[in-house]
C-alpha cells in the first residue's frame, strides 16, 4: 500500500481515524526536515511508536519521570552495548525495573511520542509495510479514538498556554513561592534549571522529553507563581533562525511533493547516481552562509565531475537528507545532471569537431546567464 502526502492536507487525526478504518498493518512514518517518527499500528491500533529525537527516547522518558537517575540510565545502556539488547530486556536483567513497570512507561511514552505530533503543523508521511522489533511491540494495543482525543487536547491546551508563554524565547526566573516538596519529577527538574538567562528552548534541550510535558510543566509553575517571567525575547532561537528558515525551504520542496518519501522516489537512485551533477547557478553567498555546514559540504561536490554516487553518503539516514537538498536545487533551475564527466563531454565534443558555442552543456550555462 503506498500513501503520501502532506500534513497540512490530512491532519494526524484523520491519518489514525484512515489507518483503523482500514485496518492497516505497518508503519506510518512523519518527518519534517531531521525529525523523523514512525507509528506502528496492528489491524489499525497503535502497537509502537518509535522517534529518531534522542530527546523522546524511551530512556529520557524513564529519567524524567523518576524511575531512573542518569548513572543508572548510563549503566543500563553500557549492558545494552556489551550484550546486544534493548534497553528493556537490559533494565530487567539488571533488576532496576520490574516487567509491569517497564510495559506501562514503554506505553506512557509511546502515547507522549505520538500525541506529540499533533503539535507538528508542517510535514510529510508515508505508509511502509514494516513492524519493529517483538521486544518493541506492545501487547495490547493503544486505543486510536483515545489517542486522537488526547492529542487534540494537547493542541487546545498549547494553545492557551501560548498566551502566557508566547513562543520558546520566554526567559524564567525563580518567583516569590518556594516550590513544595511535592513537585512532579517534570517540574522539580524545570525548577531546578531555571536561572533567570535560559529561555524555554535552553531549558528544554536540558531537560529533554515530551514537549508537550515540558511546556504544560513550566506553565503551570508559572501559574503558581513558582516561577515567573523574566523577559520575552524577540526570537525563540535567534542563533539558529537562519537554519530553520533552511530547513522550511527543505518542507516547502517536499510539501509540493518533488519527492514524496525517501523510498518512494519516481526516478529509481541506482539511475540517479550515475549522473554529473554541475552547477548552472551557485546559490548566493548570503544563502550558503546560512546553509548547515553538512548541506555546504555536500554541495561542495557538484563540479561536473563528481558522480551523485560519489557524492552521496554511505549512510542511508544521510543520504535521504542529500536527497532532499538535491532535489531542492533542481526544483530551483541551479543544477544540470550530466550523463557523463563535464571533462568527458568536451573531450568528444573536440573529436567530432564540434564549436564550443554549440555545445549543448554550455547553451545551459549561456541561458542561465
């Protein structure tokens, strides 16, 4: 079964309402720019959820939620590397959590990781036959009605949270209220971050987790007067706006559907890769100052000399990023895919005798120009 498109086009909801309806077995799989979350579903119920965030893995959630400290998370994941396991055959192994208690956090996470992506309004999604590991499926599967109300929900909630903390580069500082003794895990440990210069976006890449629980956490410490609002600065991360507005250019290619997954291409790669990618127009300096050093890096390669197979990364999760920046550009008009070497192309272009100006590669350029 092959299903794609665009969030903006077939929110979350009715993506979870279409998958049960069907019954569909398999993943479907979200990603915006880096971010990439794949929901498993069995006859159209939610058996697994798995994100390639580091800050919604199963183990910060057990850390943030208090069922472990960071050294017995540290140690838990030195067991999984020497003995080749999950983390929760390792944490059962090692004695730190009982069965019970790692298939309701396991399930607790899963329900924040997806409910989380109703907070996502930009982005792309495609249906892969495919199921995870046993040891990461649930056994009993979570409600697909429950979980779209919860994360419609979440979205009302966020909503009116943003009316006190207005965007992410709100800065908190300690209020006139001592925090109780009582406070849970989430907050004790805002709490314990804030100190008057980090914003909301500083204090959760410390704290890690759901955002939606970070959020609701911070909102309702400033409700209580725990914590108050130090100041609002005018952009929630100032150093990496330039990245961001990149990293929109990336959605709007893929939102207008020049490529519609990774492994969904219309043009097979092994073709791809035997072309010469040449630069017709270099993107302005301006832009490429702006660019992730790994994007300029890849760019770096299109001489007209360089295979995309050379090109390419070896690794299959860099190499869909590589193809989305490709892609980018040829939707743009900058680049030219030549059947064989720029060089090559002269070469035989001199034997048959032909005149530079009538080279077809050159035409291109003159065009362009």
């Amino acid at each position: 079964m092959e299903f794609s498109g665009r969030l903006t086009a077939f929110p979350l909801g009715d993506l979870l309402q279409w998958a049960k309806n069907d019954r569909c077995t398999g993943a479907l799989v979200i990603r915006r720019s880096e971010r990439e979350k794949r929901i498993y579903l069995h006859a159209g119920e939610v058996v697994g959820c798995l994100s390639n965030d580091p800050a919604e893995y199963y183990g910060q959630h057990l850390v943030l939620h208090g069922h472990l400290t960071d050294d017995q998370l540290f140690k838990a994941l030195s067991h999984c590397a020497s003995h080749g396991t999950r983390l929760g055959m390792a944490l059962r192994e090692l004695g730190m959590l009982q069965p019970e208690v790692i298939q309701q956090t396991l399930r607790e996470q899963i329900e924040d990781v997806v409910c989380d992506l109703f907070l996502w309004q930009r982005g792309i999604f495609y249906f892969q036959s495919e199921m995870p590991q046993e040891e990461e499926i649930l056994p009993e599967p979570i409600d697909v009605v429950r979980l779209v109300m919860e994360g419609t929900r979440w979205v009302d909630e966020v909503a009116r949270m943003r009316r006190v903390l207005i965007h992410d580069g709100v800065v908190l500082r300690r209020g006139d209220r001592r925090p109780g003794e009582d406070l849970p895990p989430v907050q004790r440990r805002i709490v314990e971050s804030v100190d008057g210069r980090r914003t909301l976006a500083d204090l959760y890449k410390k704290i890690r987790g759901s955002y939606y629980r970070f959020l609701a956490g911070a909102f309702r410490l400033c409700l209580d007067r725990v914590l108050d609002i130090e100041e609002v600065r005018e952009t929630a991360e100032a150093g990496t706006q330039e990245m961001s507005v990149y990293d929109l250019l990336l959605e709007q290619a893929t939102e207008e559907q020049v490529l519609v997954a990774r492994r969904h291409m219309a043009v097979p790669l092994d073709l791809l890769e035997r072309c010469y990618p040449v630069w017709v127009e270099e993107p302005a300096e301006d832009e490429q100052t702006r660019m992730p050093a790994k994007a300029r890096d890849f760019y770096a390669r299109f001489d007209g000399r360089t295979s995309l197979g050379n090109a390419f990364s070896g690794d299959a999760r860099v190499r869909g990023r590589e193809m989305d920046l490709l892609l980018l550009q040829l939707q743009k008009g900058r680049l030219a895919l030549l059947p064989a070497p720029v060089d090559h192309l002269e070469q035989a272009a001199e034997r048959r005798g032909q005149p530079a100006l009538q080279r077809w590669w050159r035409k291109v350029f003159q065009q362009a120009s």
